[in-house]
C-alpha cells in the first residue's frame, strides 16, 4: 500500500477531531501544539500548510496528551493574560479571563493613590501581580503564595518581564510570614470551589490547593476577609464563585465595611467583590 506523506493541513484537518470532546477551539490547539514543536508561529504554518509533516509522531504524542485533558498551556508553558504572555509550569493554577476582571478593578482604584501599595493573597503564576506592575507607576507589590511551585513559577515571570523592582514574593500562608506593614490594597483569586465539585477534565490536571476552598467552597475567602480586617490595609477585592454573593455579604456585616459591591463576568455571573474598611 502507497503511504501519503501528511502536510501539516492534512494534520490539522484529520487530528482536530480528537480534542472535540476537550475543547471548542481543537483545530486553533492543533496549530498551537505544530507551531510550539516546529519553534513558528501562526504564520509560517499558514504559509507552509501544505509543506510536508516531518513531526508526525511528536505532534500526535501531545494531541494525545491533550486529549487526556492536560492542559495545553502545561504543555506548552505558555499562557496568555491581559494580552501578555506569560510562563506556566504545571502544579500552578492556569490564569483565566475572568481573573483579568480582578486587575480592572485593583487599577480603577490604585491609579488614584499615590506610590501605592500592594499585598497579592495566592499570587499562583503571578500574573495579576505582574500587571498591575506594569500599569501603575511607582507601585510596591508582595506577592505571597503557599506553594513552592508558584512561589517559582511567580519569581520566573517577574523576571521575564522585569519587574523585581516593584514585587517582592514571600512564601506564605495567607498572612502568615507578613510583617505588620501597611498596604493600601489586598487583592486574591483564592481558591473558592466546593470541596467534591465535579470539574472539567482539565482542572483535574491542575493542583487542588489552588481549587478548593473549603467544605462549602467559601471558607478561605472568608478567612482572608477576617485576616484583613485584623491587618492594616484599606481595600480588598477577590475573586469569588459564581453562588457565593449572598453568603458573603452576609459575612461582610460581621466588619467595619464603609462600602462594597460585586462585580460580574461577561456571562453576568458574580465573579469577585471590591470593599474599603472604615
């Protein structure tokens, strides 16, 4: 039998099937996954679509790996975030767009406080914290993280993006290895699903003191809410569930609140809250 020699379109044409039950984008990951093993980007493989594939066997090793449900920014320690790249290794929680939500509303408040400061709660890839570096002048950030991994994975992108003069990272326990500096502002995407949640086959891949926050979902947001309140700083925002607005605005009347709201995502679900202390 006369063997075809595959062009890269044939690949990405015949193999995108494969992830369709993994993703809704499988033909764009077939591309990323060609161009993350032929060192190119997206224009060369448009431009050599129909050019021979002598990588057969390395690119249906990671579609396989993909298909499993690994994510594709471990395989390709890539991740993109508020329009940035950033590194990602696995054992770190991969940034989402939703969280992008979360940096908007730290810089509507930052950008009117002069040479602010900053504490990052969970700083995981450390990209909230990197951004907000990179968009408001004179800033001073301590990002703290339980995991080692992130700790490294955080201290890798801040590097990339040179920023070691504006973050500092600490490993921490929430509070735990802060001193009783002052910060003009909390932010934190913690952990916040429900202890035995189902979750898509790609989380499963991702670590799980990055997921779950407790029996109910909302104990470690709530316990950052209760260390902030013990600390010396103005404002708090974190992200939140989607089901978890009610339970904590009732919790927000256990503290001296001067104001607060909720903010929701592009699918109008609550995603993350902004409050300032008396």
């Amino acid at each position: 039998m006369i063997q075809f020699a595959m062009t890269y379109q044939d690949i990405i044409d015949k193999h995108s099937y494969t992830l369709e039950n993994i993703t809704h984008t499988a033909q764009k990951e077939v591309q990323i996954l060609l161009c993350h093993i032929l060192q190119k980007d997206i224009t060369y493989l448009h431009k050599h679509s129909d050019q021979k594939c002598d990588i057969v066997d390395e690119i249906m090793s990671l579609i396989d790996k993909r298909a499993t449900g690994y994510p594709i920014e471990y395989i390709t320690n890539d991740v993109c975030f508020y329009s940035e790249q950033f590194f990602i290794g696995d054992g770190v929680l991969v940034p989402r767009p939703e969280t992008e939500l979360l940096v908007d509303e730290a810089i509507k408040i930052l950008r009117g406080i002069p040479n602010p400061t900053v504490l990052e709660i969970g700083c995981g890839s450390g990209v909230v914290s990197i951004m907000l570096a990179k968009m408001i002048p004179n800033i001073t950030i301590t990002a703290v993280d339980i995991s080692q991994k992130a700790i490294e994975n955080t201290q890798k992108n801040i590097t990339l993006h040179n920023q070691e003069h504006n973050i500092k990272v600490i490993k921490s326990d929430l509070y735990e290895n802060i001193s009783n500096q002052k910060f003009d502002m909390v932010v934190s995407n913690p952990p916040y699903i429900q202890a035995g949640a189902e979750l898509h086959k790609s989380l499963s891949h991702e670590p799980d003191t990055a997921l779950y926050g407790g029996e109910i979902g909302d104990e470690l947001l709530k316990k950052i809410i209760k260390q902030f309140f013990t600390h010396d700083s103005r404002y708090l925002i974190c992200e939140i569930g989607y089901d978890q607005k009610d339970s904590l605005s009732r919790y927000f009347k256990n503290f001296p609140v001067k104001w607060s709201k909720f903010y929701k995502d592009l699918a109008r679900h609550d995603r993350g809250f902004v409050l300032e202390r008396l």
